[in-house]
C-alpha cells in the first residue's frame, strides 16, 4: 500500500507490469531450474516438489499454513498461550483463537518451538511416530518440523465419502509407503495397507468413473467386478508393493482361477500396480493366452488410474459423460499416453 501510495508499485509511476517482463521474469526462473514450464492446451508453471520446501523457506516460510495448523492443534492451551506469552502477544481467549492469532502473526514453526526446553521438544517428539528424539535443541526442533512438512492437506477431497481420504493417498498405498501413511493418520497397522487400496480403487470405480459394483460371494475372488456389457464382465485386483511388481507365478495361477471360476466370460482381468516390471508384461499376454476366453489382462499404475479418474470428463462430448470401460480394454500396459489416446476415441458420442 505504501509503495502504492508514492507512485512504486508495481513501478514507476504505478506502471503495471507488460506481458514481456513477465514472460522474460518466468524464463530467468526457469533458468535458475526454480520452475518448470509444461504445456498441454495451456501453458503450466509449477515449481518441482524436490525444492518447493527450499524455496517456501527462502520466501520466509517453513510449514504451509494448513500443516502448521495442524501442528498448533496437537499443542495444548498452556503451551500455546507461552507461544504467545514469550513473545508478548494476548494470550487470551479459546484454543482456536490462540492458533489463528500466532499464524496471523506469522510466528514461524521454528520461533513457536524455541520457546520450549529441550526436554519439553523430546515429549513433543515422542509422541510422533518414526522420529528421532535424540540432538541438540536446535536439532529437535528441524525433527518436530520435519515431522509436519511430511504430512500432507488434513482435509479430504470429498467429505461426503470417508473413502476419499484413502484416494488421496492411493499412490502411497500402492506403493506401501509406510511413513507417509502412518504421518498422516492413513494406517494404524501395516497391514491396512492391502484392504485400503482395495477401498481407494473401489471408490474410483464407483465415485469416480460412476459404476455400479457387483458384490462376489466368499472370499477367494478377485478385489473388484463391474459389468462390461450383457454378457461380459470386467475384474480387477490390487497388489501394493516397494518394489515394481513382477506379476509371480502364484499370482498368476491366482488369477487364472478368478477368471475361469466367473460365471460370465471376463472381457478384461485389469492388475493395478505402483509400478511394473517387462517380465510383468509378459506374464499378462500369457495370462491372456491361458485364459481359455480370450480375456485381455493390463497391468496399470495407481498414478495413472488415478489421472483417468480425474480427467476422463474433459475428453467427452456428452453433456451427461458416462465413462466407456473400452479405455481399459486391453492387454498389456495401460500407460499415460495410451490411455490418453483411449479416451480420444473411447469418450466421444457416436456420430
């Protein structure tokens, strides 16, 4: 407002700033290797997830506002109030009020935190998973922030189905990333991992893509059934793992016996993965060829299940998109670029 007021900004004189300054500024910073430029219908800037936290603290920033909230939540009243009592702000009024006040006040994580003894920081740590609560003061204090700036947006993409909270994190379930999933509240047991992922990849095909489920007896059957069309059917199976999966032999027989035990022909037997191997692709020609039924298999990454569940509304021309499970018809892998051309042909009304 100031610089405003005497004539200097944006600047000289009020002058705002030409289309050429900026694209010559976003050139200089691409440059730097601070953003990156990418192109699709329009230009994108984004700046890589790799430095987003080295340049959010060069900017004068160590926590993204949402993270640090949640950070302040897990404090009590007291410790709070000596937050702001330290640095002689009002300590008055409810455990909300205290938490909007020091982030109004642009009190960083690092100058809240200091105000603690070492011994208090180690109570704060050991109550957070997987962390080291061992160092110097100043050590304790980069942990308790290390801690946060792992955890990622509290609120769920779609409050009305608790199953989002899941989709939101599917990646990481796929690729049992334990540490994210436990640091943000996902998994309580490693081994919620394999039925999560079941329930994310559930929702998308439900939610998402607005199929309806086919329920299966027992409990030797594949994760998921949809209907394909009157006499075919589409199944599908989740398997997380560290490591790309290499589609085993057990896995195989596996899913030949989900296949041949279907009462209706399986059109396309779809596998989904965090990543894949060569050797997995040729397990699931092969599959195809023992099927007996001619059924496609796929193998497709979670990130990619994940962009068809996101985009596939913007590649139709309908004004009520129904979603064709022809983008998924095949066998072998389902990458981003041939889902992408799928959805070219697959999503558009008949002519």
């Amino acid at each position: 407002m100031l610089e405003s007021r005497i004539g200097r900004f944006p600047q000289k004189n009020n002058k705002l700033h030409t289309h050429q300054q900026v694209s010559r500024s976003l050139i200089n910073l691409q440059s730097r290797g601070l953003i990156l430029r990418f192109r699709e219908d329009t230009s994108y800037y984004i700046i890589p997830k790799d430095i987003a936290r080295i340049l959010r603290y060069e900017m004068g920033g160590e926590l993204r506002n949402e993270v640090y909230e949640t950070l302040l939540n897990d404090l009590s009243v007291s410790q709070l109030r000596a937050i702001l009592q330290q640095l002689d702000f009002n300590v008055s009024g409810v455990k909300e009020t205290l938490i909007k006040r020091i982030i109004e006040h642009n009190i960083l994580p690092s100058t809240a935190l200091k105000v603690f003894s070492s011994k208090d920081l180690s109570d704060i740590l050991r109550v957070l998973e997987g962390t080291k609560i061992s160092g110097t003061k100043k050590e304790k204090i980069q942990n308790i922030i290390d801690y946060y700036e792992m955890l990622a947006t509290p609120t769920s993409s779609d409050p009305m189905d608790e199953r989002a909270r899941l989709y939101d994190f599917y990646e990481e379930l796929a690729s049992r990333d334990y540490k994210t999933l436990r640091i943000n509240k996902i998994i309580d047991k490693d081994v919620d991992i394999d039925n999560y992922f079941e329930e994310a990849t559930r929702y998308i095909f439900e939610r998402k893509l607005g199929m309806t489920l086919i329920e299966m007896e027992g409990t030797r059957h594949a994760d998921g059934k949809v209907q394909f069309n009157k006499q075919n059917v589409i199944l599908w199976d989740n398997k997380s793992t560290e490591e790309p999966y290499v589609f085993p032999e057990n896995h195989f027989n596996q899913f030949l016996r989900y296949i041949r035990s279907e009462k209706m022909r399986v059109t396309l037997f779809l596998v989904i993965v965090y990543d894949y191997t060569k050797e997995a692709v040729a397990q699931a020609q092969k599959l195809k060829a023992f099927s007996e039924e001619d059924t496609d298999v796929a193998l497709i990454k979670a990130t990619d299940l994940m962009y068809v569940a996101d985009q596939w509304k913007n590649y139709s021309d309908q004004k009520h998109p129904e979603f064709n499970l022809q983008v998924f018809n095949m066998t072998g892998e389902l990458t981003r670029n041939l889902l992408l051309s799928r959805m070219e042909w697959a999503l558009k009304g008949v002519k």
